[in-house]
C-alpha cells in the first residue's frame, strides 16, 4: 500500500479532552507488564490507532523520560498529555496512570497485614518469594545488556556493586560518583564514551498526525516565567502536607521523615524501581526497621501482580512503616502509602512540565546521553546487589534444610528463570502458578508458616 503524499494526507483532529482523559484512565487499569508493556499499549493506541503523536515525536519524548529518574512509562504518560492538552492534560494522564494501583495496593496492603499470618495465606507468599528473585533476577540480564556498551560501563557496573554490597555506600553517593566520573571521563577521554550502534532516526512524511515533526503548540512554548511558577507551586506543594502533620498528627517527626526519605527515593531512581529498591531496603529495613526484608519481598510480589509503575512498591513500605510505628494502626498504615505516594511522584510531574517546554526546542545532547549511559551501568550493580540481597533472604532460611537452605525455594528461582527466560511464559501467569506451588508444598508438609 503506497504511503499518502503530503498533498492526500488525512488530517486528523484534535483529541478532545474526554476522548484523552478516558484513555489514560483505561491505562491505569491495564497498565500491567512493566514499563516496556505499558509504553507499547501507549505507542498502540495514540500513534498507530488514533494518531494522535507522530513516532518521532514519541520516541523524542521517550527518550527524555528515560534519562530522568523516576518511572518513565509514567512520565511518557504526562508529557504526551501535556503535549495533547497543556499542563492539565499532562496532570490527568500522570495521576491516572497511577491512581488505580493505588487504591488496589492499598486493599492488598489492608489483606496483607489483616490475614497474612493465616497459613495458607503465607504459603502463597512462601510460592511467591522466589519467583520475585527470579523477576528481579531477569531485570538485571535485560537492564545490563542495554546497559553495559563497553569495558568501562561494565567496570562501573562491578564497582558500584562493591560500593553498596560490601562497603554499605548510599545509593545516592554512587549515583554522583558515577556522574563525577563521566563528565571527568567527557573531559579527559571523550571518546571512551559513545555508544556504538546508534543510527539516527530517519524523517518520514507525518503530515497524518496531529502532532508531527513540523507542529508547534503554542502550550509548549519555553518561558522563564512560566518555569518561575511551576517551580514556586511545586515548593508549596512539597511544603503544605509538613504543616498539615504538625496541626494534625500525632509524632509529626516520623511524618517528616517519611516524607524526606521518599523524595530523596524519587530524586534518585535511575533506571526504574529495580534500582532504587536497595536503597529503600537498605535504609528502610536495616535501618529504620519499618519493615523486614521478607516484607520488603512480599511487598514486591504484591507491586508485581497491580498495574501501574512497580515504583508502587515504595507505597507498600510507606504503609508498613506507618502501620509498624503506630502499633498496627490500618489507618496510619493508609496514611503512610499515600504520603509516600505523593512525594515518589510530585518529582514526576515537575520534571514534565518544567523540561518537556525545554525538550521541545532541542535536540538530543549527545554529552548528557554519555554521562547517564554511566550512572545507568552504576544502576546494573545496584540490581546486582538487589538480587543478591533478595535472594539471600528468601534461600537462606532457618530449619530450611541440613545446611539451613531452603531448597524449594533455590530450586524454584532456578524454574522461574527458565520458565520466563526460556519459553517465554508471562509474569502474571507465572505468580499465579509460584503461589499455587507454595500452597501445594504447605499441603504435602513441606512448609509451615
């Protein structure tokens, strides 16, 4: 079939705000598959369906989300929103891509804690464990081989997994210190740091788009002032729920700093949650003791299975700290998913709409590209040091076997990754049969809770 000239294109019209806002809330219910599922259900409907955005003005959008921390299926979904329809668009689509998972990990954080200690509930999780190492485990292979271009990426790699296995470096330290590196390495050897492989994207004719190479929308527009403003009302919003603790709540200090720790979280989640999870675990299990480790691993069995960005899993912690501090308390334990919700995502939507106006006149900075190639790689050792850290959890157990080995659950990491690496069976179908394997060993005597 020969492609339209300019001269016979279909122009296609503006979609309406409704048409947009019943999509993106569609997409928060869908939304499962982790972020390459959900940029593809976006791709689908808004670029080969309606044609709403060309594919390069996508894949332009696509890329920026990449290099900023955070998860970048939900900040795609903003600023293709704010591209539709301006900084209301981009709010509607960013706070539906999640709300659902909200509410939804909010019910399973309320079962978790109401009826996990029955036994054929733990069971479940008992199957459900080392199908989570398995997931992370899988991670890393794909993280790492888009990663990890050349010698240095994987010397970086290695070293950030030192750093923050044996040493107990923060995460946010080996961040910087993957940066400092590269712009030292921009200076000293620029060369050392181009990825090999890359071809331009190659124009073709978008005139059947609403929003294609050529369009100028008078929303997107850069301006400092407007910069002012957004960044003035994102203070306030950051500021507002530190007064409303101190008038409301009881130890507004424990509010405080949940709300602290989770936007240093969100500031520095490079590479999605897999990255990030070590430094939540490693400060909100080991050091705050908000929650235990095999907690922080239910948590992410239970991020795995709703829709929506796996960064939720932040908000399951945030409920068991709450619900921890305050003695069992459902209601503090709600409260806390929720703050931490908000302050994993208010980064989200102010790197959107401050940036994507800048994004829009500019092109691709090959240096900035460079540099985040090397705090990615960093990323690949922290997942690294994730599956480890998991995998010690849920394989190391007391009376699990002669040398204190589970083996059901070392065996069943092995299944998983052959299962889902090899042929290729989904992850939700997958946890469904891990929590049927773990009930069927409560059955047969195998494990007791």
């Amino acid at each position: 079939m020969q492609p339209d000239s300019p001269s016979t294109a279909i122009t296609v019209s503006k979609p309406s705000f409704k048409e947009a806002f019943f999509f993106w809330l569609k997409l928060g219910f869908i939304s499962f598959g982790g972020p390459a599922g959900q940029i593809g259900i976006m791709h689908a409907f808004i670029v080969d369906q309606k044609k709403w955005v060309s594919d390069s003005r996508f894949l332009h959008a696509l890329n920026y989300c990449m290099l900023l921390p955070g998860p970048e299926a939900q900040q795609l979904a903003t600023y293709i929103g704010w591209l539709l329809h301006g900084v209301r668009g981009g709010l509607t689509a960013g706070i539906l891509f999640v709300l659902p998972s909200v509410f939804i990990l909010l019910a399973l954080s309320v079962v978790y804690v109401t009826y996990g200690s029955i036994p054929w509930v733990a069971a479940l999780f008992y199957g459900l464990k080392p199908a989570v190492v398995a997931i992370v485990a899988l991670a890393l292979l794909k993280i790492g081989k888009k990663a990890l271009v050349s010698w240095l990426h994987y010397v970086l790699a290695l070293l950030s997994f030192i750093f923050i296995f044996f040493l107990d470096i923060p995460f946010p330290l080996i961040i910087l210190g993957a940066m400092v590196v590269a712009f030292l390495m921009l200076k000293v050897f620029p060369g050392a740091l181009q990825r090999r492989g890359h071809e331009e994207y190659k124009a073709a004719d978008e005139s059947g788009y609403y929003i294609n190479t050529s369009t100028v929308l008078p929303d997107t527009v850069f301006s400092w002032k407007r910069v002012g403003r957004q960044l003035a009302m994102a203070a306030l919003l950051w500021l507002a729920p530190f007064l409303l603790f101190y008038l409301l709540l009881q130890d507004s200090s424990f509010w405080n700093h949940l709300s602290l720790f989770f936007t240093k979280a969100a500031l520095v989640t490079f590479g999605g949650a897999y990255a990030v999870l070590p430094y939540v675990a490693q400060v909100a299990v080991e050091k705050l003791n908000w929650l235990s480790s095999h907690q922080m691993i239910d948590g992410l069995a239970l991020g795995e299975t709703t829709p929506g960005p796996l960064i939720m899993v932040l908000a399951f912690v945030g409920f068991m700290a709450g619900y921890n501090h305050f003695a069992g308390s459902l209601l503090m334990g709600s409260l806390g998913l929720l703050v931490t919700t908000y302050y994993t995502f208010l980064p989200c939507f102010l790197f959107i709409l401050v940036g994507a106006p800048l994004v829009e006149r500019t092109q691709s900075n090959a240096g900035i590209k460079a540099v985040l190639s090397f705090v990615t790689a960093a990323v690949v050792g922290v997942i690294l040091n994730l599956t480890v850290y998991f995998g010690q959890a849920v394989v190391l157990r007391e009376g699990g076997g002669i040398t204190g080995v589970d083996y059901f659950s070392l065996g069943w990491i092995i299944v998983s990754i052959l299962a889902m690496y090899r042929f290729k069976i989904g992850m939700i179908p997958w946890i469904a049969v891990s929590a049927a394997a773990g009930l069927a060993m409560y059955l047969l005597g195998y494990f007791q809770p």
